[in-house]
C-alpha cells in the first residue's frame, strides 16, 4: 500500500507541476488581454477535427485552457479520492494533450456531469467511473455544434452532452468484448460508434458537419523544448531512482500491451518511468523526421502516447504497428504527408498490443488497416470525435483480432 | 445485491478455473460464499506443482480499484489470456494462498461495501 501511495503522490505532483508551468509560460509569453480574448474564441469555437486551439485562441490561451481542464481533473480526482495509478494517469495526461485541439472547461463539463448521472443511476461511487468519463471526453465537439445560434441552442448542446455522458459507461463497458482488449482506446471506439448514430441523426436532420483543418506552426520550437523536457524529465527520474534494471525494463517491453496492463502495478517505476520518456522521444523523433513542424494536435498526441507508456505502449509493440501504418501510407494513392497522417502513425499504438501479442507480421497488418481507416472513418463522424483513431483502432482491432483467433483455433482443431 | 456484482464475481472464478485447467490440472475445486459484508471464493487446486507457486504469487495480488474493474470486467471470462489475472486482481480486496498436502488453496475475498 505504501509503494501505491508513494506512486500516487509523485503522479498527482507530475499533474500539478505541469498545470503550474502551463499557466505561468501563458504568462510569461503572452499577455492578460490577449489570453483573456482568445480563450473566448477557444470556448465558443466548434472544435470538430482537427482545431489547433494555437492558431484559434493563441498561445497563451490555449496554456490557460489546459490548465483550467487540468484543475477541474484534478480536483475531482482528489474529491473523491481516486487512486491515480497507470490507467488514471493515461487518461489525465491525454486530456491534457487534446486540452491543445478540442477540449475545454466548457465542452467536457456537461460529459463529467453525464457520468455522475449514470453513477447515481447505477448506485455507484463517481471515483468508478471518472477515468472512463475523462476518456469520454473525446466527443466534446458535440458541445460546440450549431444547432441553433441562440440560448436554447446551448441547453440542446448541454443536454445531448450529458445524455451522452449517460450513455458512455455501459456502452464502453459492452464494446470491450468486440475488440477483446486489443485496443487501448477503448472509450473512443464506444465514443466513435455513438457518434456515428448521431452524425447520421443529425445529417438527416440537416445539420451541416464537416471535417476541418485548422493548423499553426509559429510555436515549434517553443513546443520542441517542451516535449524533450517532459521527456527527458522522465529518463532521468528513472536513473535517479535506484530500482532501476535494464532487465525489468526488458521483461516490460515483452508484455503484449493488452488491457489490462498497468505498468506501475507490474514494474518498477523506474522501468515505468523510462518508458514513458523513451515513448516521448521515439514520438518527437518521427515528428522531426517527418518535416512537419510541431503544432497543437501533434503536441496533444505524443503527450496521448506518452500517457499510454504506463498502460500498454513500450517501444517494441509500438515500432512494429507504427511501420505498417507507414507502409500504408507508401502504399496509398496520397502521397501528401500532412499533420493528419503523422496522428495516425503516432496514434497507432494504440493497437501495439496486437503486435505484443501476435508478433511481427500481424502487427504490420494490423497498422496498414489503421491507417487506411483513420483516412476515412473521420468523416463518418463528422469530425465529432476527437480520437478518431481510437474509433479505428477499435474496429481495426476487433477485426483482425477475431480473424487471427479463429485461424489459431482451425489450426489447433 | 446487484446483478452486475453476481457477473463481475462468477467471471472472476469462471477465468481462474479455465485458467488452472488449462495449465493442465485436472482437479480444480472451487467454493463461493456470499456472507453479509464480503463475497468469499476459494479455489483448491489438487496435485499442485509448488515450483510455480511464486509465479501466481506475483500475478495474483489483490489491488482492488473500482476504476479498473469498471472499464475491464467484460474481458473475463473464458480466454487463455495471462493478463486477466491483472484485472481478476482489481476485483478483490485480499488474496491469500495457502497449501494443504498436495494442493493449492487460493482464498479471494471481496468486501461489499467499497
């Protein structure tokens, strides 16, 4: 209980810690009047993929933003006394990230108060259910579309973001068994199938949907030193501790990945640590690489995989699904490499279990799916849901997965 | 008590048993006790190897975590997957093991009220 404890401490103080540097650096480079303009652009914006909150509200805005998001996590995460271990760190840290590209104070809210509600229904604490509404939060977009320009506009939107909130938790709970566990974001499958239903309600109703793309680059290099830090940061905490041993960090990058796998509860935190860092920079590496200069929703999504290094994600399983999902991208007809194709090789991982479980050659299979259905599947939600991937790592998952199991059964039989 | 406790717990005893009959012993008994504040279940394993022992040992360690058990519970089941050990582990409050002759006694218990 100790080592929890102490686990939980030095997590929670990682959150602070960087909800306190978000706010300052919004400070430190930007100032009140134009912070306090563009964090209303950022609250009355419609956030549908892919809204770089840099290029909507600036830069120091949009570090309120995640702050704000991050402070209301946090505070109820403390309230009710939720054990932050590897599956609530994953989560809060890819709030943070998206709290970059489509998440804030405004449009998460009516979603934690929609699984409160469903808590109350079920006779369940809200502590239960909170790493799943934090995850939830992938469709906040659906607090900003426009039904109508006018106050009742906005109760409609609060009110389908609650029922939503409602409805997740068993949705999430159902699906699980589709993909049986090989898709770490499982909560943006449920996410995308609801959003799916909703866009075709909603299309036939004739509201417009559309995907977007709005993207800045002026603050690379400001975000470069940022994901190196915190990447960094971690790397050397893992050699500070002294439980650090390259062969549990070995014996770490041998697990599958599948759910559940919380690193912290299995190995030392050391090895947990440097996986984390490792992640970071491995996810910086290809976005150098790629030439794309670093923005919101890139920024957004190596914090994502940097969350998921301490519930699935090592380095190994991750390589193996992220080289198929390039292979794809050779292999298509596009041969644009923009933001969104680097989100998808990055995001991919969330399908590295695939790769941990069933090795090599399904691996690759298994990233070139995920890419050619991220492609697409965006536009089936109407850009509503932010982890977009996570809706085509599920589906991915679930397929290949059933596939793979059936030919290991008829040649057992 | 609610339906879904009565599934979390028989999936729970569903994934050790086809878990220790596929490691191939053939003499798995198991026992569920539904007492007033706590669901006890144990599961004797007969003609143990006790070489292995320290290996459930480090797998099977109760660390109950509502969070967990909420999102992954469904996973349990009937799969040959190692790691629902993890989450059959989040649904317990203790874990004790004990040895009788040749077996294996695995005592899982889970408080009602969390």
């Amino acid at each position: 209980m100790n080592k929890i404890n102490e686990q939980t401490n030095f997590l929670e103080y990682f959150f602070y810690g960087l909800i306190i540097i978000c706010f300052l650096s919004a400070f430190l480079f930007d100032n009140s009047f134009n912070i306090l303009n563009g964090f209303i652009k950022i609250i009355r914006t419609q956030e549908v993929l892919l809204t770089d909150y840099f290029k909507i509200g600036g830069f120091g805005a949009t570090l309120i933003n995640v702050s704000l998001v991050m402070v209301l996590t946090m505070l109820i995460i403390k309230y009710n006394k939720i054990t932050v271990n590897g599956f609530v760190f994953a989560a809060v840290l890819t709030l943070a990230g998206f709290s970059l590209f489509g998440k804030n104070i405004y449009n998460i809210t009516p979603i934690f108060l929609g699984v409160y509600l469903y808590s109350i229904y079920s006779k369940e604490q809200y502590k239960s259910y909170f790493p799943i509404a934090i995850f939830a939060t992938c469709l906040s977009p659906l607090i900003g579309v426009n039904f109508f320009d006018n106050a009742f506009g906005v109760v409609l939107n609060i009110l389908i973001g609650t029922i939503y909130g409602f409805v997740i938790v068993p949705l999430s709970s159902h699906v699980m068994k589709f993909h049986n566990g090989y898709t770490l974001y499982n909560v943006g499958f449920a996410g995308g199938l609801f959003a799916i239903v909703l866009v075709a309600l909603l299309r036939t109703l004739g509201i417009k949907l559309d995907v977007v793309n709005y993207i800045t680059y002026e603050y690379h290099t400001i975000l470069l030193y940022f994901v190196l830090s915190i990447s960094l940061f971690f790397i050397i905490l893992a050699f500070i501790n002294k439980d650090f041993s390259l062969q549990d960090y070995r014996n770490l990058t041998k697990k599958s990945g599948r759910i559940v796998t919380d690193y912290f509860a299995l190995f030392n935190k050391s090895s947990v640590f440097f996986n984390i860092g490792i992640m970071g920079l491995i996810s910086l590496i290809i976005s150098l690489i790629s030439n794309i200069p670093l923005n919101g929703p890139i920024v957004g999504v190596i914090l994502t995989v940097m969350g998921f290094s301490v519930f699935g994600v090592s380095p190994i399983n991750s390589l193996i699904v992220m080289v198929g999902c390039f292979i794809m991208h050779l292999l298509s007809y596009e041969s644009q490499f923009t933001t969104i194709e680097l989100i998808a090789i990055l995001l991919v991982v969330g399908i590295a279990p695939i790769a941990g479980k069933y090795g090599l050659i399904w691996g690759i299979v298994a990233g070139m799916l995920h890419y050619s259905v991220v492609k697409f599947s965006g536009e089936w939600q109407g850009g509503l849901n932010l982890y977009n991937n996570g809706f085509a790592s599920g589906l991915v998952a679930g397929v290949v997965v059933s596939i793979i199991e059936h030919l290991k059964k008829e040649k057992q039989g | 008590m609610k339906s879904n406790e009565i599934k979390k717990i028989t999936k729970a005893l569903n994934e050790l048993q086809t878990y220790f009959l596929l490691k191939h012993y053939q003499n798995v008994v198991s026992e569920i006790k539904i007492l007033d504040h706590q669901i006890f279940i144990s599961l004797t394993i007969h003609h143990f190897d006790f070489e292995k022992e320290e290996e459930y040992k480090s797998t099977l360690i109760a660390q109950r975590n509502s969070a967990l058990e909420e999102y992954s519970w469904e996973l349990l089941g009937e799969s040959e997957q190692e790691n629902e050990l993890d989450i059959v582990s989040s649904l317990f409050d203790e874990i004790e093991f004990d040895r009788n002759n040749h077996s294996l006694i695995i005592k899982l218990i889970r408080y009602l009220e969390y």
